[in-house]
C-alpha cells in the first residue's frame, strides 16, 4: 500500500497544487514585518524519491522576497512536499520511516521502493522523528492536538493513525500538519498544524 503512494505521480500533482494554494495565500498576505507586495523568490530543490513522470515544477520550492528597500524578508510557506531541508520528498520521508517500525527482512525488502536509499539515511530520519520532530517548539502544539497521546516510539505511524480516511488521505492530512516544520513558517503561522488536524 505504501508503495503504490510512492509511485504514484499523481499524488505528487496533487500535493504541488496545494502548495501553489499555500504559496498564494502567503503572498497574498504581503510581507509580515512592513506590509510590502512579496515578489517571487523560489529556489530550485533537487528531490529524491519522485516517481516517474513528474517535471520540474516539482523541484521548485515556492518562496518570496519583500520588494520593500531595507526590508527584503524573506518568506517561505509552509509546504506538503518538502519536509525542510531533507532532499527526499515529505512522502518518501513519512512512509518509508513508518514502513521502518517494526523491521522485517520483507518490510526491507519492500524499501528498495527507492533506489539509492540506504540505511543510514533511515536510521537519521529515525532519529528524526524521535528527537527532533520531538523537541521541536511545534511539538507542544502538535501534541496537544492528539487525543490520546502520540507514542513517540511509534513515529510516524502513530500521528498517521491519528487522521481519517485512507492511507493519502491520512497522509495528506499529516503533511498539512507538518506544515509548520518544513522550513520558513513564521510564529504566526505556528497554529496552521493544528488548524489542519481540527480539519481533517
């Protein structure tokens, strides 16, 4: 089941039009220090794990700078693609450490999904989940939102289970709470993770 959302490029699409959404809105808010018009400012990302079949605007991470002399802030929406500054999509980093709980030699088996990808990399995305993520001053929001309580150990699996639906609908549901995490939200925007669970 993990493996078909992997591959699937039209997931991906689906995840970039969302992040155009976000993109947008944030523009649209003009810069939150002066109030100025935010011009395009996005930067190219080279992403690992993509499935077949998607193009370059799936490398472009959405960004923008404020056209105001002397203020020139940078914001960088949250986005459901990238997960920071990780170079293998959100969606490879989520499944493949859920697919890691709980290791079998067939669930090993099944993480060649991704070609290149070797232990080392799960083990810090691991880490990542159980400390980072963890310590995080989005945690305390993140956790509050979850009823009953995240198992760390668990990570993850144990948020995924946490939203409705099928396995992209729970997972799409994730990534939006992630939102936060994933490089450039302002403390503004801290709250934009628990909106979405409140929403899905």
């Amino acid at each position: 089941m993990y493996q078909a959302v992997l591959a699937d490029a039209r997931f991906q699409e689906q995840l970039l039009a969302f992040d155009r959404d976000i993109a947008a809105s944030a523009r649209a808010a003009r810069c939150r220090l002066c109030g100025g018009a935010l011009h395009s400012g996005s930067y190219a990302r080279k992403p690992r794990g993509c499935p077949t079949g998607l193009g370059r605007e799936h490398a472009e991470r959405f960004s923008f700078c404020c056209a105001v002399d002397g203020c020139r802030t940078r914001a960088t929406p949250p986005s459901l693609r990238f997960l920071g500054r990780k170079v293998y999509l959100a969606t490879v980093v989520t499944l493949l450490s859920a697919l890691m709980l709980g290791t079998t030699p067939s669930r090993l088996a099944r993480l060649s999904v991704v070609p290149g990808l070797d232990r080392r990399t799960l083990a810090r995305w691991r880490v990542w989940w159980r400390s980072t993520f963890t310590d995080s001053p989005f945690a305390p929001v993140a956790m509050a939102a979850v009823v009953p309580p995240v198992d760390i150990a668990a990570l993850p699996v144990s948020l995924l289970e946490r939203f409705a639906g099928d396995l992209e609908q729970r997972l799409l549901s994730l990534l939006r709470f992630l939102g936060p995490l994933t490089g450039g939200a302002s403390r503004e925007q801290r709250a934009f993770g628990t909106t979405a669970m409140r929403a899905f």
